[in-house]
C-alpha cells in the first residue's frame, strides 16, 4: 500500500465510460506521474483523487483514509493540496500578501497563535511568509503586484501557497501549462528541489514528456479510462503499447 492508494475506481458520465476499474498506488516520497491522450480519464481522475467527484464504483484511500465526500477545506487538512492548469492567486495582491493568506488559515499548531484571537499572530505570518519566498527564490518580487508576474513565477508562488501548509502529497495538474521553455525548465528544477529538500509526495498530471521524464518515479498510463501499463521511466520509454497509445516529444 502507498500514502495514496485507488482501487477499481470506475466513473461514468451519462453513457460516457470515464475511468474503468483504475487501480493505481501512489508510494510515498516520490513522483508518480499519470500520463494519456486527451480523453484518456486523466482529469476525472484527479478530481476523485480530491473528492471534487465522487466515483461509481472503487476508494480512493490517502494514508488509510478515504477521501470521497469531503469538502476542499477537509482534504487540505488531510494534507493534501493541489496546483491547477491555471494558477490560482490573488492578482490583486502582492506576492507576500498572496503568501501570508495560506499561513493565517494553517490550523495545525506548528505556529505561535494570538492569545487572544486564537488566530496567528500579524508578524508571524509575516515572518513564516518571508521565509517561504527565500526558499521560493522570490523575496525579491515579494512588494510585487502579483497579476504582473510571469506565468511561470505565478506557479511558483503557487506551489509556495501550497507549501506553506506543509502537504504530505502535492497534485499538480499540467502544471507547465502556457508555459514558455525557460519557465518549463526552471518549474522542473523547482520541483526538483521539493524532492530532494522535502518530506513530500507529488502526483502530476502533465502532456509534456520531458517534464515527466525529469521529475516522475514511477509512470501510469490512462487509455481510454483503463491503465495501460504502469512502469518505471526508463520502462515506458520502450514500450510498445504506450508508444501505440500515446507517449509525445521527450524533448
């Protein structure tokens, strides 16, 4: 068993056969990527993984818990966060600001409260917020007016939000999406980093074969709502029912 586990998870939409009897194990502490062509039940997937649906048929299980039927606020206190398509901040605010927002709504006890509001205290945030944005490489935007941003420097404060939580598995849903190649690039180093510095499961949905061959552990092919095959990198690379199927440009 992994930290995240699925088993005969099966969804349809009216006489669409979205997922079919997906089993997959997410172990912990490593990259496990989820691969297909378009239509292959890759988001459908991810949205039971969040309990965003709930499936016909299977479990989904996150360290021995089910996560079907609970609210975003619940999964996220479960420990698990996770990065859209589109990155979601707040345009209107500064990049701090933007990072400060998750930290006030941390509940865990890992942080001094106000003695008498319960809540964390104006300077702590701030002080926690800083810190994540030194580890973001981004204490240098941190005055910036976030909407003014690059696309790849939005995700990374994103994936900064998500952080400061401190998530035991981070989702990333195509998070190259829009990308241009440097963003790409310094979005894979970023990740990077996270695996080798952080106590941190990710799970990726992403097209781009490069990054997936740069960041995943293990690979699950969707086709059709079904796994294909379930592999290694290096594995996958070679074979002949994904490259039937769908595999893309590794570089």
């Amino acid at each position: 068993m992994g930290i995240l586990d699925v088993k005969d998870v099966g969804k349809r939409f009216g006489g669409l056969q979205a997922l079919g009897d997906v089993n997959l194990s997410v172990q912990e502490n490593t990259c496990h990527a989820i691969i297909g062509p378009n239509g292959a039940g890759k988001s459908t997937l991810l949205n039971c993984l969040i309990g965003k649906l709930i499936p016909d048929t299977g479990s989904v299980m996150f360290d021995g818990q089910s996560v079907l039927g609970r609210n975003p606020y619940e999964i996220n206190q479960m420990g698990i966060s996770r990065v859209f398509q589109t990155p979601e901040i707040f345009g209107d605010l500064s990049v701090l600001e933007n990072m400060m927002i998750p930290i006030f709504a941390k509940r865990d006890g890992s942080f001094k409260l106000d003695a008498v509001s319960g809540f964390l205290s104006h300077r702590d945030v701030m002080e926690q917020a800083e810190e994540m944005l030194v580890d973001m490489n981004m204490a240098d935007k941190r005055h910036m007016h976030a909407a003014s941003m690059s696309r790849g420097d939005k995700r990374r404060l994103e994936i900064g939000m998500c952080l400061s939580q401190t998530p035991r598995l981070l989702l990333l849903d195509e998070p190259t999406a829009g990308m241009a190649r440097a963003d790409t690039n310094n979005t894979i180093d970023l990740l990077k980093q996270i695996k080798e510095e952080r106590d941190i499961t990710i799970a990726i949905i992403e097209h781009d074969m490069h990054v997936v061959f740069s960041l995943a552990d293990r690979i699950t092919v969707l086709a059709q709502g079904t796994p294909l095959v379930e592999d290694t990198p290096e594995n996958i690379k070679g074979n002949p029912k994904v490259k039937e199927a769908y595999l893309g440009e590794t570089q």
